[in-house]
C-alpha cells in the first residue's frame, strides 16, 4: 500500500483540497443485481440526419438524426456475395416499450439499435420526460436501471452506476467530453434534449476518460424535415419551482433548410431555505441539404445559471436532538473532519447520529453565498454520402464557460460545543475547448459475409483556469449554533490560481461481421495521445510545489462482444470491455504529488434483450462483473491511499408491457454489490451512494373514450441503504417514494385559440407519503447529507400547434 500527502493537491473544482471528490475514488464491486426500466411508451422523435446518421445502404431511407442511424437486421442470406447491410428503418418506426429500437450513439458509432447493441443502455426520450416529470437532468436517472443521482452543490448532475459515481461516470454532451462530471457538469433543464442516454459499464473505447461505471450522453432536440410544430410548456409547483419552455421546428420556404429553435426559463426551488437555481437557455440549430449526398449543420446553445447553495444538512447526535431525533434517515456514527487526522483516528468519530428534525429546512451556507455559470456551445459540421457504402461525416466545435462557487460547504458537529463548525471555500473556473471529430462508416462485404465499420478521429484541446480559495489558515473559520444560526459573510478572498491544458488525439475503429443472419461479431479499439500541462501560483506570490510539470498518456482500451439472435426479436450477447482514469483524482487535478498513474478497468457482460413481434411487450437482462485497479481513495483531508482495486458484480432487469392500447406497465429491479480490494483501511467496505438494491415500477391508464380524454397513472421507487463515506460509518437508511399524476388532452375544437390542436393540462404529486430520507452524499463532506424533497403538488400546461 502507497500513501501519498495530499496537502497541495489543488481539486479544481469548487472543493478545496480536503475535500476532494471521492468521485474519483473507484466505488465498488462484488455481486450486484441491478434493473430498471424506461417508462416509454409515446411516440418517440428521430434527429435530423445532418448530424448523426450512417451512411445511407442502397435503397436506404434515412431514420432522421440520432448521432448514427437506426439499421435493420438484414432480412437475406449472409452467404449472398452481393449482400448489404441492411437499410435503415423508416423514421415513423413504432416506438417499443423500453425504446429498443432507438439508437444511442454514445453506445456505438456503427448505428446499433439499443436492442442491436451488446450492452446495457437505457435511452430516456423527451416523452418519457414529459410523462415521467423529469424536469432536470438529474431526475432523468429515474428512468434508467438501477441509476442514483444527486446534486451536490460542488458537483450538481452527479451519477452512481454499477458501484461508481460522480467523475467515475462520464458526462456528454451530443457525444462531446469536456471534463470531469464533478467539475464541468451544472443543474441541467430536459426541455431541451431530445434524450438521454446512459450507457452501462466501462466504455472508454466510446468517451474515453473516466468512463468507468458507465457514461451519460445529453442529446440536444434538432431540426426535423416537415411542416412547423410549435410548443409551450408552463408549470409550477408548492415550493415555488416553475419552468417556461416555447420551441420550434421544422421546414423553412428554403428548400432543404430546417430549423429547431428552443428557448427555456426555470427557476428551481429547495425546500431548503434560500437554496434555488435560476436556469435560462438559448438554443437552435440549422440544418441545409445541399444536395441528397451533402448536407451541412450549424448549432449554437448558451446556458446561463445563477442561484444559492444547500451543501447538506448536518448530522448530529441523538443525545442532542432528543425527541427531535429522526428515524428512517440515517444511523451509525460520523467522522468529523475537522479533527481526523487519519481514517482510523477513533477520536474525530462521534456518534450515534441522527438528523434533527428541527433543521430539516435549515442552510448553513453564509448569507452572501453564489453559485453561477454562464455556458456556450458552438457546432457545426457536414455529412457526405460518398456513394452507397461510404459516409464521412465531420463535427467542429467549441465551448466556452465561466462558472463560479463563494461557500460555506462543510457544517461539522461539535461536541464538545454543540456547535457547527464551518469552513470557507471559493472557487472560479475559466474554461474554453476547441475540437473537431470526423467519422467514417463503411458498408461492405467480406466474402459474402455482410460487415460494417465505422471510424473516428478526435482532436481537442481542453484549457481551464482556476482561481480558489488559499488562504484558509485556520479550521473551523467559524462556529454557528444548530438551531437558527447566524449566516454570517464569506469574508476577503485570497486566490490561488492553477492553469491545466489537455491536448488530445485519440482514434477509434468499430467493426459488426454479420457471419450469419442470427450471429454476429462486434469489437473496437481506442488508442489516445493525452497531454497534460500544469502551471500555477499561489495567493502569496509562490509557486506550489511539483509545478510546472507535464506528463503524457497513451492509453489503448478495447471492447469484444458477440450477438446471437435465433429468433426475430430475442437477442443474447456477451461483451468485454475495457477503460481507464486518472488514479487519485480528475484529470485536471493530477499533480507529481499525487499519482501520475492511470486507473485500468475490466468488465465481463452477458445479457438477453427480447421485444414481441407487436413490439407491445419488451425484456432485458443483464449480468456483469467489473474490477478496476490501481484505485487511490481520500481518507482524510490530507492524506490520500492506494486502495488497489474495486470490484463490482450486478445484475439488471427491466421489462415494459402494454397489453391493451389504454395501459401502460413497466418495472425494473437491480442488485449490486460493490467492495473494496486489497486496502488496510477500508477493504471489504462499499463504496459511497452505492444501492445493494433499487427497484422501480409504475403503471397508467388513459380513458380515451371520452370527450377530454384522460390518463392517470404513478410510480413508486425503492433504494436500498448506502453509505456516506468510504469508511462506511454512516448509513444512510433504505427509502421508498411515490409520484402520482393525471393528465387532461382538452382538443382544439374545444379551445378558443386558432390552429392549437391539443392542450394538456396535467397535476402531479411528487412524493405522495411525504418521506423524509437521505437522498444523496458528497462524501468528501462526511458531516453532512443531502436529503429528498418533500411532497410537492405541481400543476402544468403545454399546447402544440
């Protein structure tokens, strides 16, 4: 076992050296049992071609434009020496229960259905948003398989996957990295997207870095071929949350130019005092056929976030809350980590804990506390239809962002005071990303044998600046009482300011031999050049130590797989794939004072997907191990250890049914078991926000034979219990929510308004028993927890026209 001090490891996000992620830390393996399934059922929108889609086989129809296009399994013998791969399917397809039949690109670039592909993906579509009332990226976890999610202050839009979270699960957007999930990632509107797509498992071979319990990929909404469809969308719930969201699209009186153009307003409110998100976004993008082989894509989208803080509420001792103890939150004890000065220092341990009910709304942040964001995406690119087997495809683009945290973030029990000590902590990021990825697909025959290729090459430069509180001579920088406490001011800002450029060039080949029309072969390899330069200087004018440095990578990861589908409809595959990460922390963090190693994962997958011939009924299954070694976890707030490995087994199970047109069915369960390996300090623990068990399911009927049609419907969700910390000594208790709502069609001919041809007006309960429960952790903050929502009534109106 290496340990290694952490004392001027600079996290570059808003947390400041001890409080580094444990998002980077590898969360676990052992023997996991993972489902869930994507309650959709409404017809699902294809994205324009310009884009995304593969190169059109001959006699092809276009799906429309999800990043590659959707193929059909060849309906001919595979032996016929002048096979094709099949053409792709037309864009009207019939949705299926579970969205086999969409295409997720951040799976695969050789334009796989979700039910082609040998992985565990799950794809949430903008209906299933609307009818679901997802209203932030977050909440979309929800309707993936066995997928946490929780907005921590520092790192909002954070994942727990297959035994890993937060930076161990990579982030997307429209199939593009920009860094780390804890540090780039922001509370995020779904008005916008056309979908989300979560890939499960390592797949570094499709994202490359930090791809470990699986990736996330946000696919904006894009223009479509046909007549202008406008929308607006209206809502507003009981703590003051309400979201505005108008778009459009469709053909422009150009021929061949199409056009999509959303612009959303929404404000988020906590049920925690001051703690809201003010979220507004501008979006478009223009779509040109030059001809039916060329065609070109221009996109701009700029996000603009500003709101206050809840970094948790504060754990502590049920000798001081007494009767105000809560139960069915949290249990166990605490590690304050103001005073330990190592993971087995049993005298910064306090305990037993609980949450007191008198502080359930309470913020502990100071008074002039800001968290902000300011975002914007340029793309464009073209698509070349060479002839009928060959497309190239290339996207430029480049993003900007500004975002900035001023906090109080960690609230620590005393108990020797009975006080809560806080700290002080600043941090600012400047950061601007240029690249360009050219794709290539090839359709053609190896003797007889139908085979697809795709290539890509990806070229980047990613610079970021912080500047971040570093000064903080003294901890506690302040106590406040429990009950009612004085906010207080940040005070004067002394900055530290770190520089980090990662140049990137990294190639990839994918490869599908149909050797038979039931069997098929699929592998891919990634090779990549990654560079990192490190430069900085401190508030005081020195230089921090081990830098400037540089350091190069040249990672290989690779993905084997195999399907065999005897019967039209029941598809079996197993898989291997690989990935890797920086060991001790983000990228951008990585300093000779840490380690300058890379992390390498492994997963062994088999599973079975089935969908009925009247695509009214679909199945799939799922079973896995993952081992990622060469793990470095935090252990304090200086000192960091070299875990050796985490090792994750699971199983997912999702299935959907509409057995009749009027009811919808869906249901998914999954078990994971995740642990750490060969570590003195925490072997044999879980790691943090990690489930043994979630099960979700939900149902709905809609009564269409009435004048209004209606439709009422719910879900109910359950979590298993999680840990905090690493250390594991604090559990934070199982939970089980509900949502119930019911929606209203009222027909144009019965509105007043000319050319509107439905309004939906729709009420929703979230959390119906009103539990109170912990919903997520930051465990580089083991004093605190973030808890659920109460329950919420929402009302909401959306037209079409």
């Amino acid at each position: 076992m290496s340990i290694f001090n952490i004392g001027n490891f600079q996290a570059p996000s808003r947390l400041c050296a001890r409080t580094v992620l444990i998002s980077r830390l590898l969360p676990g393996a052992a023997f996991p049992l993972l489902v869930a399934a994507t309650p959709v059922f409404a017809q699902q929108r294809t994205l324009d071609p310009v884009v995304v889609s593969p190169p059109k086989p001959q006699s092809a129809t276009h799906a429309g434009g999800e990043p590659q296009g959707v193929p059909r399994r060849a309906q001919r013998t595979a032996r016929n020496p002048t096979a094709k791969p099949a053409p792709l399917p037309p864009s009207d397809a019939a949705p299926t229960p579970l969205n086999g039949n969409a295409v997720a690109a951040s799976a695969s670039r050789l334009g796989l259905t979700v039910h082609e592909t040998p992985a565990a993906v799950d794809v949430v579509t903008q209906p299933a948003m609307r009818e679901q009332g997802y209203r932030t990226t977050t909440e979309t976890a929800q309707g993936a398989v066995g997928v946490l999610a929780g907005d921590a202050a520092g790192a909002p839009g954070g994942f727990s996957m297959r035994g890993f979270s937060f930076g161990d699960v990579t982030t997307l957007y429209n199939g593009i990295w920009i860094g780390p999930q804890s540090i780039t990632s922001r509370v995020m509107e779904t008005a916008n997207l056309e979908q989300v797509e979560f890939v499960h498992g390592p797949s570094s071979i499709m994202s490359g870095l930090a791809a470990i319990g699986g990736s996330v990929n946000y696919v904006s909404r894009q223009p479509v071929t046909g007549p202008v469809r406008n929308e607006l969308d209206t809502s507003i719930d009981t703590l003051g949350t309400y979201r505005t969201h108008f778009g459009s699209g469709g053909s422009t009186t150009l021929p061949g130019l199409d056009y999509r153009f959303d612009v959303s307003s929404s404000k988020i409110n906590s049920f925690v005092d001051g703690d809201y998100q003010q979220l507004n976004s501008v979006a478009g993008q223009l779509n040109y056929r030059v001809s039916d082989a060329f065609k070109v894509f221009g996109a701009v989208d700029y996000k603009r976030d500003d709101g206050h803080a809840y970094w948790g509420t504060p754990l502590v001792t049920t000798a001081f809350a007494g009767a105000f103890a809560t139960h069915g939150v949290v249990t166990g004890n605490a590690l304050n980590i103001f005073n330990a000065a190592s993971a087995s220092d049993t005298s910064a341990v306090f305990g037993p804990v609980t949450v007191d009910s008198r502080t359930t709304r309470t913020n502990y942040n100071v008074a002039d506390n800001s968290t902000g964001a300011h975002e914007l995406w340029l793309r464009g690119g073209f698509e070349w239809n060479i002839n009928d087997d060959v497309t190239l495809k290339n996207q430029a683009y480049e993003y900007g962002a500004r975002r900035h945290w001023y906090d109080s973030e960690t609230y620590a029990f005393n108990t020797g005071t009975s006080l809560i000590d806080r700290d002080r902590f600043f941090v600012t990021h400047k950061q601007q990303v240029v690249g360009d990825n050219t794709d290539l697909v090839w359709n053609s025959s190896f003797f007889g044998i139908e085979n697809r290729l795709a290539g890509q090459l990806q070229v980047s430069r990613n610079d970021i600046q912080f500047a971040q509180e570093g000064n903080p001579n003294t901890f506690p920088a302040d106590s406040v009482t429990v009950l009612d406490p004085d906010p207080g001011l940040y005070g004067v800002p002394q900055p530290n300011i770190r520089n980090s450029r990662l140049d990137n060039i990294a190639v990839s080949i994918e490869d599908r031999l149909k050797i038979t029309p039931m069997l098929a072969l699929i592998g891919g390899i990634r090779a990549e050049d990654l560079t990192l330069s490190r430069d900085g200087v401190n508030f005081d004018g020195t230089i921090p130590a081990g830098q400037p440095f540089s350091k190069t990578w040249t990672p290989v990861s690779y993905r084997a797989a195999t399907t065999f589908e005897p019967v039209k409809g029941l598809m079996f595959y197993g898989m291997y794939a690989t990935a890797f990460d920086p060991a001790a922390a983000g990228i951008f963090s990585v300093t000779p004072g840490t380690s300058l190693e890379l992390t390498s994962a492994r997963i062994y997958e088999t599973g079975v997907k089935a969908i009925s011939p009247d695509k009214r009924a679909e199945f799939t299954f799922s079973a896995y191990d993952i081992e990622r070694r060469n793990v470095y976890v935090q252990i304090t707030n200086a000192v960091a250890s070299l875990a050796g490995a985490v090792h994750t087994r699971g199983i997912e199970i999702a299935g959907a049914l509409r057995p009749v047109d009027n009811l919808k069915l869906w249901g998914n369960v999954a078990f994971t078991e995740a642990r750490y390996a060969d570590f003195d300090f925490f072997s044999g623990n879980t790691p943090s926000n990690v489930a043994p068990v979630i099960i979700n399911a939900g149902a709905s009927w809609r009564f269409d034979n009435w004048r209004w049609p209606v439709e009422i419907g719910g879900s109910v969700r359950h979590v298993g219990q999680r840990f905090l910390y690493e250390d594991d000594r604090t559990v934070m208790l199982p939970y089980t929510t509900a949502d119930l709502f019911a929606f209203v069609d009222v027909p144009g001919r019965d509105l007043p308004w000319q050319g509107v041809d439905r309004m939906r007006l729709a009420f929703r309960v979230r959390n119906v028993t009103n539990a109170l429960y912990a919903q997520w952790s930051d465990p580089g903050y083991p004093d605190q927890v973030y808890l659920g929502a109460p329950r919420t009534f929402e009302l909401s109106a959306s037209a079409k026209w």
